[in-house]
C-alpha cells in the first residue's frame, strides 16, 4: 500500500473538501490547496512530489475539445512564450511522471466525495498514458470518473458549480463508452464499485 506523503496543510484542506456533502468545483479545491501549500516549511522529496501531484491536478482547466498543447481534455490554465520562443504551460504534465499518475489513482481509491474522486479518476484516465507513455488508458479510471461524475451532478449545489457541470456534461461524452470499448462487460455502475 502506498503511504500518502502528502504534506500537512494539503491533506488538511482536502480533508475539508472530502468530508463536505454539498457540491464545490475543482477550481475552489485548486484555491484552498494553492494557499495551503504556501504554509509548507521544508518539505520533504515525497511531500514535494505530492503536493506538486495535488496543484498540478487541480490547476488544470478543461479543454471540452482535446485541443490542449497535449492532445488531452485537461489542459494548462495558461501558455506562455519564452524569449525562445518555445511555451511554458501552467501548469505543466512535464512536471509529473509516473508517480504522479499513481499518487492521483491513490487518492481516487482513498476520497469519499464524488467531486474529487471523479477529478482524479479522470486524471488518471486523461494523462496517464501521455504522462507514462508505457501504460495505456485506466478503463476503470474512466468508469469511476463517470460514475462519480453523475453522482456529483446530483448534490445539493450543484447549479452554482460552473466548471463542475462542464465537467459532468463532457466527461459522459468523452468516457462513457471507453470502458466497454475496452473489453469490460460490466455496467457502470458495477464496474466502478471496483478499485482502479
């Protein structure tokens, strides 16, 4: 099992969105762990990998066309040109690396409300393989997500949640079919009973 390095601060203010029972968007989480992280003193080379995991994953902004700078539905809030004239992207996938990947299917096994654990089921199945080219698309990431996607979607809120419907909505587009395209025979609702 891994150990959660997650620094202090961060598990704290995840805690808070975890144990909520109304709806909030990805980017309020973003604000609260942005703030928290700036209370980090000296963190370790696993509580730096974490956090990082943590802002990278909800800094990232939907792209509803896959037209990111890297072909996913997640996607930089900003790009910006150097004096090179190559782009540095806000945040950026080039920062994480296989353990990022894990650190989010992690926490998705670990949270109990549907808004994080769709966001990070839905990280692992959008840039896992683009993060770790060796592994291919989690089926049972995108079954998780959508599952978790409709359960947000009923939670008192929700109509106040902007980016949270755009999420539901395309997230049904997007990954609905995947799983069973990937051989599952299970429907969604079973199939995401399971840990990924």
């Amino acid at each position: 099992m891994t150990v959660d390095a997650t620094p202090e601060p961060l598990s704290k203010a995840l805690a808070g969105f975890d144990a909520r029972s109304d709806a909030f968007t990805p980017d309020d989480v973003n604000a609260a762990v942005s703030d928290a992280a700036k209370t980090v003193v000296d963190p370790t080379d696993a509580e730096r990998a974490a956090g990082a995991a943590e802002l990278i994953g909800f800094g990232l902004r939907p792209w509803p066309n896959n037209d990111s700078p890297w072909g996913t539905y997640f996607g930089p809030t900003a790009s910006l040109e150097r004096a090179d004239g190559s782009l540095a992207h806000i945040p950026d996938i080039a920062q994480a690396d296989a353990a990022t990947v894990d650190h989010w299917r992690t926490r998705a096994n670990a949270v109990n409300h549907p808004v994080l654990r769709a966001r990070y089921a839905d990280l692992v199945c959008d840039l896992g393989p683009q993060i770790a080219p060796a592994a291919k698309r989690d089926g049972k990431a995108a079954v998780m997500a959508v599952d978790a996607y409709m359960v947000a979607a009923s939670l008192p809120g929700v109509g106040t949640c902007e980016g949270l419907e755009q999420d539901v909505g395309s997230v049904s587009l997007r990954d609905a079919s995947n799983p069973f395209a990937m051989g599952s025979k299970q429907p969604a609702s079973t199939a995401a009973q399971h840990q990924i």
